[in-house]
C-alpha cells in the first residue's frame, strides 16, 4: 500500500476561542506545525500549547508487530479511545528492522489482527489456502493511523525505540550497532544496523510526512543508555549524543522543516565522568541535560528544538537501589539540576517523553504527586520552573495506553473506549493542555 498522504494545506491562524476540547477538560492542539519560544512550545500564532500525549506500544517489538489492541478492537477504537481521555497526541514507536516488515497478524508472540475489525491493515483482499490474510508494513500501517488522526485532531509523535525491536532499550545503549554496524559484534540482527542507516530511516520518515501537519514531532531516540553507550556530550566520535542529534536534526530539517525535533538526554543512574562533557557531579536516570544549557543542540531552523526525558518512579525505574529518590525535596533537587533549569531559565522546552506508574502504592503515589507538581509549576520556591500569564506548563507523555502485564500496567483495563484506571486518569487530568 503506497502512501496516499499529501501535504496539509497552510495553517489557519486561529484564536484562542476556537481549539477543540478533547475530554476530560484538555484540548487538542490548534491546526498546523508547532515551534518553540524560549521554553515554550508554541502554535503557528505564537500562542503557547502544551503536548498532552500517551504511548501506544506495540511496533517497538520484533520485525512484524502489530499494534497492540488490534486484536481485539479497531485501531479506529484505540485512536477515539486516546481523546475520550483528555489526550492531544499519540507517541508511537518504530525501530530499524521492523519499519518496512509486514504485519504479522498470527503468531502468539507477536499479537494478531481482528481483520474484521481493522480492514484497512490488510495489503491483499484474497486470503492464502490457509486463510491468512497479508497484512500492510509497519511504515504503511502508521499511513492508516495518521490519515484516521488526522480526521479525529490528534496529533502524532514518532519514536525510533531500538534497532532491531528488543522492546526495551536499545541494548547497547546506543542507536546504531557497534562494530559499527558491519561486522556482527552487537545486536539482535548482528551488527546490521549502521548510524548511516538510522539516519535514512529517519529520512524517510521524514520525507513521507513533510507537510503533513498532524506528525508534529520526531523523537529521535528512545532512552540512549549513557553508562552502556559511553556517551558522550560533544567531544565529536560516533556515540556523541548531541553531535548525532545535530546531524540527523539538520538531514531531517532539510526535507521536512516543520517538524519538532526532539533530543533526549543520556540515562545515567551514577554520575557520568568528568569526560562525557556532562556535570560530573549528577546522577540522572531520566536523563542527563546537564550541559544541553551551555552547549546546546544547535539545528538549522533553531525554534523547533525539544529536549526529553523519561521520569518513573523504582517500580519501573529501579532507582532505589541507587539511592535516588523518587519522591520530595531530594527528587526536585534532582530534575532542577539535570533537566528543570532548561524550562526554569527560559532555554528551551523539556517534553516528559514518558511518565507512568501503575499507582497502586502510596510511594507510586507521592512519586506521581511530586512529578505533575513540578510540571505544573508548584515547586517554584524550590528552585523549579514556575509560569505566568499564557504560558502552558510543562509537556508530558504517559506510558501506556491499553492494559499491559508489566508495571506500569497501563491506563486502561481494556481496549476501546473507556476502561480508564481512574487512579491514573487523576495524574493524567494534571497534564492536559487547558485553553489559556
């Protein structure tokens, strides 16, 4: 299935009155591409908006996986089911083995697909002798899902999440295969995945939606492990972060200008050496951005620059065994130093690319009480960011959508509409974008 996407019309400029309300008392972003403003994310007219987004897993697994929940319900469902829950924005995965890998709809481990249900991810409407049918690609399906977005206004951020789909981080901590990338030493696939080709991945992505207002965002890569990688910021050499995030930005920005780019810091969970151009002095599991404020990313069309990290508390994280602290003065201390200080100082936006616990447990709860705090400005005295007049508070990303067997288990019971675990939804409700 070719793509069948043309590049959206101009923007209208529209006016504070005329957003549209998702639920729950958020609203979907305004028409058109976003920029940045200091450390706001801005709309066509300047006007501040805030990236109120959920995760939607499934094509960060191995080559072939479909999205998960349409073996129950219709991706149609799970779309309508994201705005029904406040959200304007979809973060959805993708990794170099899997983009151009058919849909499998039959394995058990990969999920399968109620062709019923989602028609429009069958590639040949004539099933084989055995009555399977074949499924559209990875990069085709995400087609299907940005043209029903589109119609619904939600918008959609890509997520590259590993090389090969080993679900979780990229092993090696990088996004490319050490060797580099040639000669069978790392990765699932051996050692095929190259930087070269995870930049023309991204290329191609890039390409395939240019001018296509309803992708907003690229992230570029999910969760650089800086202890595993030996990352470093600046300093030039293959696992430089910002050095990669510079020349994909720009190669990104050549052909699709509108785009936000989106950079995410390091993980760390003891503090980097002195070497790696980073504060030496700093743990940061959700990311390092310690040097992001005086050596920042610089990108040809500098106004769409974000930076990321992922925040959970040690049910996901594992962070107590480091002696981090997941909730309290010792975890502000922790983001103003690593990341808050980009939003606090007017530098630059800070997206919470994923966020999420299953709140089952009062620590998961104070965790999650001292997060949306702080994104929504309540720790100003402390040191945090704080805003004023029109200004939108900090974006973030929940993680995930549907049920899941693993923490944090997911903000739904169930797939389709409704099935909201409410004790998520009172966190979720702090993070929606409010019309200003």
């Amino acid at each position: 299935m070719a793509s069948t996407h043309l590049a959206d019309p101009p923007a209208i400029i529209r006016t504070a009155n005329d957003l549209r309300p998702s639920a729950r008392g958020g609203f979907l972003l305004p028409a058109g591409f976003l920029s940045t403003s200091g450390s706001q994310i801005v709309d066509g007219s300047g006007r501040s908006v805030r990236i109120a987004s959920i995760g939607w897993n499934g094509t960060e697994g191995r080559p072939g996986a479909a999205p998960s929940g349409v073996w129950r319900v219709s991706y149609k469902d799970i779309l309508n089911s994201i705005v029904a829950g406040g959200f304007n924005t979809v973060r959805i995965p993708w990794t170099d083995a899997g983009l151009d890998a058919p849909l499998n709809g039959y394995s058990d481990k990969l999920g399968w697909i109620n062709t019923t249900l989602n028609w429009d991810l069958v590639a040949d409407p004539t099933p084989d002798s055995n009555g399977h049918y074949k499924y559209v690609s990875t990069l085709e399906a995400f087609d299907v899902i940005v043209a029903y977005a589109k119609q619904i206004g939600l918008k959609v951020i890509f997520d590259h999440h590993s090389n090969e789909g080993t679900a979780g981080q990229q092993k090696n901590g990088l996004w490319f295969d050490r060797g580099p990338g040639s000669d069978g030493t790392d990765g699932v696939i051996k050692g095929q995945v190259t930087a070269e080709m995870f930049k023309q991945n991204w290329l191609r992505l890039a390409a395939r939606y240019a001018g296509v207002a309803t992708v907003i965002g690229f992230d570029l890569d999910n969760e650089p492990n800086g202890e595993q990688g030996r990352i470093t910021w600046g300093g030039g050499g293959p696992t430089d972060i910002k050095a990669m995030c510079e020349d994909v930005g720009a190669a990104i920005q050549s052909v699709n200008p509108d785009v936000l780019i989106i950079c995410a810091g390091p993980l760390f969970y003891a503090p980097p050496p002195a070497a790696s151009g980073m504060d030496p002095k700093y743990a940061a599991p959700a990311g390092n951005l310690t040097a992001a404020g005086a050596h920042p990313v610089k990108l040809p069309i500098a106004n769409k620059l974000v930076y990321s990290v992922h925040e959970y508390p040690d049910e996901v994280s594992d962070i107590l065994r480091w002696g981090l602290a997941e909730s309290g003065k010792a975890y502000v201390d922790r983001m103003n130093r690593t990341w808050g200080y980009l939003v606090r100082d007017n530098i630059a936006p800070v997206w919470i690319g994923e966020m999420g616990s299953s709140m089952k447990t009062p620590e998961n709860r104070k965790w999650a009480g001292t997060l949306i705090d702080y994104m929504n400005g309540k720790y100003e005295s402390s040191g945090g960011p704080g805003f004023s007049g029109d200004q939108q508070p900090i974006s973030g990303s929940w993680w995930l959508l549907g049920p899941s067997d693993d923490p944090p288990y997911g903000i739904q019971s169930e797939w389709g509409a409704g099935n909201y675990r409410i004790e998520q939804l009172k966190i979720t409700d702090q993070m929606l974008m409010r019309k200003r």
